[in-house]
C-alpha cells in the first residue's frame, strides 16, 4: 500500500475528475499515464484505482484494466429506484435535526447535496454512505439532465419549499417519487447520450493518434 500522503492526494484527483466527466462511459485508464499526469509513480495510481474499484465509481476487467463503468437503461432505473427507496426510509425514521442546517461539501451537484442532506438528518450513517456512493454514480447522468429534461430543478425547489414549511412527510415523499420517477422515464435517453458522448471521445482519440 502507497503512503497515505501520496495515496490520499493521488486518490482524491482521480475521483474529482471522475465526477467532473473528463472521461466518458468505457474510457480505459491507463496507470502509467495517470502516473505521468499526477506526477506519481505508478503504484499510487494502482491503489486508487482499486480503491475506486471497490466503491464502484470504475470497473476491472481481466486482461483489460480498469475503465469508466458504462451503464445501461436498466442499472440507471435500479440506481434511481434505490436512492428513492433509501430516501424514503431516511424520510420515515424521522429527521433528528433540519436538512437545510447540515453542511454538505463532499456532493458532486446540487441533487446530491439535498439527498446526503436528508440522509444525514435521520441520523443513520449507513444510509448516508449509501447515498452518497450512488450520487457519485449518477453523476454523470445528471450532468446530462439539463439537455434531457425541460426544468431539472423544479422538483428539487418544490422539495425545500416543503422543508421549509415543515410539509408532512407524505407530501415530501411524494415529491421524491415524482423526481425519480420522471428521470426514469427518460433513462433510455440518458444511456443513449451517455454512448454518444463516450463514441465521440473515441474518435477523437482515434483522430489524434
């Protein structure tokens, strides 16, 4: 295992340029030149990219390496129906303390801070970390959201309008099933941008060389 003053630092730019887009779906990260980008060695590179593995931000394959994971319409609708399902067991336990008052700066976009807010609030760290793990895998997909949906971010204004008048919890679910339940029916939209977007690096690479 790498120094922990060499790993963290090499592990925490790869992630940020994962949750960035710099690589589309199926993009092969190549150790020896991420070493050379970082300005590590190569064995750094290798740690994070196992550690990144496991969190399930990049994908293995034998005899291939590591890559950007490519989802498919149905991983998207799975993700979405767990957040959804996670959030709702976050929203019936009870809120031990106000969303709003909880400072998030470890989400990739504004959905993800309101969900690891709720998440948080209801005390249960494994929820948390479950939130927090699928909000780094969809972040992709909801950089897209804007090209996809007519106004992606109504429901999320709905939703803190409704915290902030103490709405019960039924409306406030209600509102968490409709903002799911509306991207799901766009996944094939999104997956199909997601390919287009990872063929067109792949030309671009292919252009270069």
């Amino acid at each position: 295992m790498s120094p922990a003053h060499v790993l963290e630092p090499t592990y925490q730019a790869i992630r940020q340029r994962l949750m960035a887009g710099q690589w589309s779906p199926g993009y092969h990260l190549d150790t020896a030149r991420l070493a050379d980008d970082l300005g590590v060695s190569k064995s750094p590179v290798r740690d994070s990219l196992n550690h990144l593995a496991g969190e399930r931000l990049i994908a293995f394959e034998p005899g291939v390496g590591f890559h950007v994971p490519r989802l498919d319409e149905t991983q998207l609708k799975d993700l979405l129906d767990l957040n959804l399902h996670l959030l709702l067991i976050a929203l019936q336990s009870g809120l031990l303390i106000e969303p709003a008052t909880i400072a998030v700066d470890d989400a990739p976009d504004s959905a993800s801070r309101r969900f690891l807010r709720l998440a948080r609030a209801a005390g249960n760290n494994e929820i948390a970390e479950a939130v927090a793990s699928i909000s780094s895998r969809l972040s992709a997909v909801r950089r897209l959201e804007a090209k996809v949906l007519p106004d992606p971010g109504v429901m999320l204004e709905e939703m803190d309008r409704a915290f902030a008048t103490r709405a019960d919890i039924a409306v406030i679910g209600e509102i968490l099933t409709r903002y799911h339940d509306e991207r799901k029916r766009h996944a094939a939209t999104f997956v199909r941008l997601l390919a287009m977007s990872a063929t067109a690096e792949a030309d671009s690479r292919a252009n270069l060389d």
